[in-house]
C-alpha cells in the first residue's frame, strides 16, 4: 500500500535532513502497512508502538470531544462562551457579538494564533527556551493574555488559525463538564477508543518509547511542554493508536463516538487555506486531481512533524511522522503555499496511487 513512487519522496526527504526518522502507516479495510526509518536504534519496540508528539492534530480530539458535549446536548454549537467564561467577556465580544463554540472551533473567534509577545519575553530571559518555547507558558500567562487582549475586527468576519482559541476552548469544556480537560479527553474519547498509548504525558517506564528528535547540529530537542495550550497540541501517540483513530473516523470500526465523529467532519462554509474549508478542527482538502475530498490535520512541534488525513469515500488513511528539520526557505514556501504541509506530499503521493488504483 506504499507505493515506489512514495518510497522515493521518503528517501528525498531523509537525505536532505540530518538526524531523522520518519515512520508511515496506511490503513484500509483490508488491514495497515507500516514502514519506518529511524535514526535511533529502540530495542525491542516495533515502530508503530514508538511514542510521537503529534501537535496540533490534538485540536482533532478536542474537536470530537467537543461535538460529543453537543450530541449529548450539554451546549449547542453557536451558543456563546462568555457565561462559562466571563472574565474574558471583553476578549471574546466586538459589537455587541460574542466568541461561540463553533467560532472556537472553526478559527473565527479573532483571537490570535499565540501570544508571541509573552512567549518572546520568555525566549529573551531563557535562550534555551528555543527548543521548547511554551514550556514557560503557564495557564496564568494565558489568562492574563486573555483579560487584556481586545479583538481589533467582528467576530466570525475572517479565518485565523488561532491555538489561543483551541487552548481557550479547552477551558470552556472544562467548565461545561466540570473536570479537568485531560480527564475528559481520557475517559470521553481516548478510552472509549481503547488508546491505551496515546496521552498528555509519558509515563517514565516508558520514556525508552519516545521517539528521539535533533537539531541539524545533532543537539537533541526535549519532549515538548506546553502546560497552557495542550487542547490545542499536547497530544502524544503512536502510529498503531493513530491508525486506529483514522478507522474510526473512517466508520470501519463501531463505536458510541459515531455520531460526534461525523459532526467533526462536517463543512462549515468557512474558507481556509487555499483549497480547504474548515469542519469541526478538521481540514477537509478537495484536491484537484480527486473529486474525493481528504479530511486531514497536520500537526507541528519542535521536533515533530504530523500528518494525519484519510479520504472516507475510498476507506483509505495515512499517518505519516518525521523529525526531519525544516531551514528558512522551505518554511517560507510553505507559508506562502508554494510547498506542502509537512509529510502531506507523502500522503498525497499514496492517496493518488490509491485513486489511479480504483480508477482501473
């Protein structure tokens, strides 16, 4: 299920970086393939059991946690979030308009991707910190972000990804149900999964799990730490756990979650990048060599980078995790969409296998 072709953009990949791994799965009904190629030796542990940080693909999860509160009718999506948080009130209001859960969830509540200045503060005092600049972001420094911040446009008015909002929408959850967000995730959507790998944190027995990452110069980057903003990337897993969740959002497996699985998926007439219309933390791509729409999320961390999509009409998913290092000129590319997200030209390249496979 990967084809030569794939082989070939992972081999490019890997010679241009430094110190990397990368491991890829592919999940159809018929059953998952998954290849590595990994820096590290990890005794005793097959690749799809190695323990990866996969970054904002967590907003996929607080997303399906937050559909499971609307099917089970404790919140409607365009209900406001000010009475859950209204401390924020003024951060979260513009003309007589309020922040809502879908604003939330969908990256139109006009609050802004990061706090960059605090987090600039932070990597000014602390240099070491460029390898792990949330780690000094606490849950006061959002708060205190989020009592002074005031929205300059209307809400709703303009897509703008925002980790602040995911982080804020966490909060919200937490307050809905009455129980930390972490737990919620657990016993709400990892358990009912059976994700027995996939967590906010390591247990030390088994840290020999944890996927290394380096620098160009072979520095090691720590396990990521971002105390304040984990509803919107604080997620580890593993290739196995990954695959399974793209089965259930595939509808190959039966699970109590099917309901809220499928309003995470739902296009929400919100344009985002180029290509792309916004679902419940869901991407959903419609290629243009496909009339078959990929429902995706990329997910990045220091040392990380995370693609998880699956194309549901065809029953085909992939994850792909690498630690290859990005440099200044492909980083501006991607901003500017002239390169893909990160890991998505492997996907691609298997998806369309698979399309030109079906087309036969």
């Amino acid at each position: 299920m990967i084809p030569k072709a794939t082989t070939r953009i992972i081999d490019k990949e890997l010679k241009r970086a430094k110190y990397a791994s990368m491991v890829v799965g592919v999940v159809t009904r018929n059953g998952m393939v998954v290849e590595s190629y990994l820096h590290d030796y990890y005794k005793d542990v097959d690749p799809e059991n190695l323990i990866l940080e996969i970054g904002s693909t967590t907003k996929t999860f607080t997303s399906t946690l937050l559909s499971n509160l609307v099917m089970n009718n404790l919140i409607q999506l365009d209900d406001s979030v000010v009475p859950y948080v209204p401390e924020y009130k003024q951060a979260l209001s513009y003309e007589g308009k309020e922040v809502t859960f879908r604003h939330l969830a969908t990256h139109t509540s006009s609050l802004p991707k990061d706090d960059v200045k605090t987090i600039r503060a932070h990597m000014k005092q602390d240099t070491s910190l460029k390898l792990n600049p949330f780690q000094h972001y606490s849950k006061n420094s959002l708060h205190e972000f989020l009592t002074t911040f005031r929205p300059s446009r209307p809400i709703g008015s303009k897509w703008t990804y925002s980790n602040i909002g995911m982080a804020l929408l966490g909060i919200v959850i937490e307050r809905v149900l009455d129980t930390p967000f972490e737990t919620a995730i657990q016993t709400r959507i990892l358990n009912p999964l059976d994700m027995k790998n996939t967590s906010f944190q390591v247990p030390k027995a088994n840290q020999f799990r944890y996927v290394k990452a380096y620098t160009k110069k072979g520095e090691p980057i720590p396990p990521i730490e971002i105390p304040a903003m984990n509803p919107a990337g604080g997620l580890r897993s593993t290739l196995r756990d990954m695959l399974r969740f793209v089965r259930f959002q595939m509808g190959l497996r039966e699970t109590n979650l099917r309901d809220s699985i499928e309003l995470s998926h739902e296009g929400q007439g919100i344009k985002a990048l180029k290509g792309f219309e916004q679902g419940i933390g869901w991407m959903i791509e419609q290629p243009k060599w496909s009339k078959y729409p990929i429902i995706q999320h990329s997910g990045n961390t220091i040392g990380f980078h995370t693609y998880c999509g699956f194309m549901k009409d065809l029953e085909i998913g992939v994850v792909a995790v690498s630690t290859i290092q990005l440099n200044v000129p492909r980083m501006i590319k991607m901003l500017v969409q002239h390169d893909g997200i990160i890991n998505a030209n492997i996907a691609n390249s298997i998806f369309q296998h698979h399309v030109r496979t079906k087309n036969r």
